[in-house]
C-alpha cells in the first residue's frame, strides 16, 4: 500500500478506527461483566477521539479537532468515573459484576 | 508513516488483548497501553496538548479508576473461572476472525476516495480556539465534571444511621 498523501493517511487510520470501534461494540455485546462492559465503552471512545485528531491533521485545522478532543476526552473520563460508582452501586446491592443477575426489576 | 503503521497495529493489538484477556486487572492494564500508544500517534498527528490530556486522563486517571473498582468488587473464583472458561471461548473466537477479516476486506477491496481539503485558517493557537472561540465547550466541560462530581458523591456515599450519622 502506497501512504504519501495525507488522504490515504486519513483511509488508513480510518480502518484502523473502524477495527479498534469493532473491538468495543463486540466487548460490550458480548460480555456479561459491567467493568468490561466499560472497557468495551473506553475503546469505542478512543477510536473516536483519534478520528477527530485524525480529521484535524488531514484536513489542516488541527487545532480546532485538537480542542473537540480535549472536550471528548473531559466527557469520557467523567462518564467512566460515574459509571465505575454506579458499577459499585450495583455490586453493592446484588454482590456481584454478573449482568444477568441484574434483575430485580424484572416483571 | 511506517511508524504510524507500526503504532496503529500495537493499538490494535492492545484493545484485541483487552477484550480477550481473562483477567480484568491485565484488561484495565491493556487499556492504560492503548492510551499510550494513542498519545504517541497524537503528538505525531500535531496534536500536542491533547495527547497530554490523554496520557494524563486516560492512561492515568481512568486506570486507577479502573483498578480500585475491580480491587473493591469481588472477583470471580477459581472455580467459577474453570466452568467459564469454555463458554468463554466459545462467545469470543469469533472477534479475531472479525477483526482480521474485516481488515482484509477493508484493506485489499476498499477504493480510496479522495479527502477534501478545507481552506486554511489563520494561524490560531490552540489556547486562542479554547478560551476564544470555543468557550462554550469550557462551560459544558465545567458543568459535567460538576455533574460527574455529584453523582460519585452520591452513589458512593455511606448510607446514613439512623442517628442522621
């Protein structure tokens, strides 16, 4: 594969985007562990984060994408912290991480 | 670009080792090294402060965060691990295959179109685009760490006695 110009940089960070996002969609439909369910959360977040940066280098305003990342970088990491004590919340009141052990509203 | 290459195959071997890992300590610990392979591949994109944000952030807050929930819940037995171990494998074998099927097809069969070029912008400094043009993302950061900071507060807090103690 040719890579000298900065659309093919953008199409093969881009795979690499869409593989690392595949990653995180996968963990989070297929496990039944919360605190992976928030890895699969984490990747899926980091593979946007470099897109933006990415989009940003290619399309020469890095500075701009380089400030929307700092901002979805704020986000993530608070949305981790609140679901790590919601995730503790959980263990607390059923005593374990299981997924489907989660049922008490159940009808 | 070869050392771009080179970084983005570590990253994503890093999130498969992530996923697929048993242990959630070595998940969490994958995680921290996907988020410093992220920040090399930032500094390399001019993307500087940013990639501090991440290696600060996410290789360091967020593994901690990560740790202390896991050393505070309770962790599966061995046991348990033995008699999860087969259905285990049988729910993940199949994200490699995905993984490196969808990179052959993507990499091999996939036109590359052409990526527009915007026009450019006046030399701006990222502090200038931060404080200047984007200040309402500040706000919003501000109220959702705010908000962020609340809930932990209250999801972690001690239930109170009786006594209001």
């Amino acid at each position: 594969m040719m890579v000298n110009d900065s659309s093919t940089l953008f199409w093969v960070f881009g795979i690499f985007v869409v593989l690392v996002a595949v990653c995180g969609f996968y963990c989070i439909i297929v496990t039944r562990n919360f605190i992976r369910t928030l890895i699969g959360v984490e990747l899926l977040t980091k593979a946007v984060t470099l897109l933006i940066v990415v989009c940003g280098y290619v399309s020469g305003r890095a500075v701009i994408s380089q400030s929307l990342a700092i901002t979805v970088i704020v986000v993530e990491d608070v949305i981790i912290a609140v679901a790590a004590g919601i995730v503790f919340g959980i263990f607390k009141n059923i005593g374990s991480l299981n997924v489907t052990k989660m049922r008490n509203l159940k009808g | 670009m070869n050392i771009d290459l080179l970084l983005l195959t570590i990253l994503l071997a890093c999130s498969l080792w992530a996923v697929l890992t048993r242990s959630l300590l070595m998940s969490a610990i994958a995680l921290a090294s996907v988020s410093i392979i992220l920040t090399l591949l930032m500094f390399r994109l001019d993307a500087p402060i940013a990639a501090v944000f991440e290696l600060s952030v996410c290789a360091g807050l967020i593994t901690v965060i990560f740790v202390s929930t896991i050393s505070l819940t309770k962790p599966i037995t061995r046991v348990e691990l033995k008699q999860q171990t087969k259905a285990r494998i049988k729910r993940y074998w199949y994200l490699p295959v995905i993984v490196f099927a969808l990179a052959g097809l993507l990499g091999f069969f996939m036109v590359f179109p052409e990526v527009p070029s915007l026009a450019a912008l006046p030399d701006l400094d990222v502090k200038d685009v931060l404080w200047k043009l984007r200040q309402t993302d500040i706000l919003g950061q501000i109220v959702i760490i705010l908000a962020g900071v609340f809930g932990v507060v209250v999801l972690l807090k001690e239930k109170m006695n009786h006594d209001g103690e």
